[in-house]
C-alpha cells in the first residue's frame, strides 16, 4: 500500500477525532444543572426545632400521588395554558412526590408538634392519624404565579372514620425560579395549616370520648378495658359527621366526613 492511499484513511481518522474533541468541548460547555428542595427545614436551619419526647398524638404521612406531568426530576413550567416547558438545567433534588411528602410532613409535625410515623412502629395506645394528600394540580408560571390543589384526608386509627377535604391555593411570585420554588413552599405551608387544622380537630372530637371510656372503666380493668371501650367508643363517635373542615377564609376548601370508603 502506497503512502498516496493512507492518505485518506488518515484524513478520515483525523476528522473523527476532531468531531469527538468538538462534541466532548460542546458536552463540557454546557451550564450545570440547578437543584431545588421544597422543604424549608432542610433549606433554612433557622427551621429547626425539637418535637415533644411524648406526643399527645401521632401522625403518618404516606406516599403522595401527584400528576404525571409534572412528575418528573425536571421543573415543568407553562408556557400558556396549552403549552409548557421541561427545564433540562433547573431540577428537583428528588422526584417531586418525595418533595411535596417530606415538605409537608416536616410542616406538619412542627406545627402539630409531634412524629411522622409513616414506615416505622409506634407504641400501642397512642391515638394515630393518617394523613393521605392526592395532589391534582401543580403548576408553575414563572413570574406569576405557584398554583396547588390539593384533596386530603384526615383518618383516626384504628376506626375508620374520616374527614376529606380539598383545598386550592395561588401563590403569587416574583421572577425567577428561586421565586417560583419559594411560591410552591409557601403553598405548602397553607395546605399544611389547613390539615393540621383537620387534625386538631380530629383530636379534639377524640378527647372527650377516651376520657369517658377512662373514667367509666372499673378499677380492676381499667388498663385493658379503657383502650379497647375508647376505640369502639371512637369508631362509632367520629364515625358520625360532626368533624368539619378547618375554615377557609378564601372558602376554597369543601368538605365530606363520614365512614372511610
């Protein structure tokens, strides 16, 4: 073989490298990726704060459904209200279901001042609300405004009675997608004063009839019998639909109690 016919094998080599060089200096050009967390705990340590030792009550916040088209990694933003954009740089730090969980349940338990016991035991006794949230809208316009609809429920185990609930909140926002992140906190805040609402008032229905159960019980059962009479008691007593929806000053949320589906 001549060095006349290398001659284009070579160019041919030279030009792949230099497609590799230049596709490898365009990857490394590209701007970094930005991450955003929805729980103010974890982005503002002047959040913290120490839970009771003894709650009088507990709380559980499952898995959180959201829409599928914002759940994603990305931030989903609208365009218009036929159009949006899937922001490749700007991120959550996880998928935005385990976000909106973990904002609202650290909101929660401070504000209600006790423990998350989603996935994990819990001593006997204590009176356990389960918080279940369906998020059916979470849209971002940046610039003016965070929008989140939210229907949630409030069950007291172990009976099956249960107050449902839908609340609806716009926050209105500044430029920016630190500006957005910080509307959609605030949203969640909101929710989070209405459900915690919703469980003091659970908890406050709850009360009169344990005590009752307490006092009633003879002496020499009163350790076993006064639980078991409290949780019948409380299954028929809250079963009825005399537990309402925390207020609304914007009267946005509705409300239906009765037995759990």
């Amino acid at each position: 073989m001549t060095a006349r016919s290398l001659r284009p094998a070579r160019l041919a080599r030279a030009a792949l490298a230099a497609a590799a060089a230049a596709t490898l200096a365009a990857c490394s050009s590209s701007p970094p990726a930005r991450f955003y967390t929805l729980d103010a705990a974890t982005a503002t340590a002047a959040t913290a704060q120490n839970v009771s030792a003894n709650p009088a009550f507990l709380i559980q916040v499952p898995s959180i459904g959201v829409p599928e088209q914002v759940a994603k990694n990305q931030l989903v933003v609208q365009k218009n209200a036929a159009q949006v954009d899937v922001l490749e740089e700007e991120r959550w730090s996880s998928p935005p279901a385990d976000e909106i969980r973990r904002a609202l349940s650290s909101a929660l338990t401070r504000r209600l001042d006790t423990i998350d016991v989603a996935d994990a035991a819990y001593p006997a006794g204590v009176p356990v609300y389960r918080v279940s949230v369906n998020v059916q809208r979470f849209e971002s316009w940046p610039g003016e405004h965070a929008a989140l609809a939210a229907v949630w429920s409030v069950r007291a185990l172990p009976s099956q009675a249960v107050m449902t609930c839908r609340t609806d909140v716009v926050e209105p926002v500044q430029p920016g997608y630190d500006a957005l992140v910080a509307g959609h906190r605030q949203a969640i805040g909101e929710l989070a004063d209405r459900i915690a609402a919703g469980v003091r008032a659970m908890a406050a229905a709850r009360a009169p009839v344990a005590a009752r159960a307490a006092t009633n019980g003879a002496a020499a059962r009163k350790a076993a019998a006064a639980t078991k009479d409290a949780a019948a008691d409380d299954a028929s007593s809250l079963a009825t639909p005399v537990v309402r929806c925390p207020a609304s000053p914007s009267a946005a949320d509705t409300q239906r109690v009765g037995d759990a589906p």
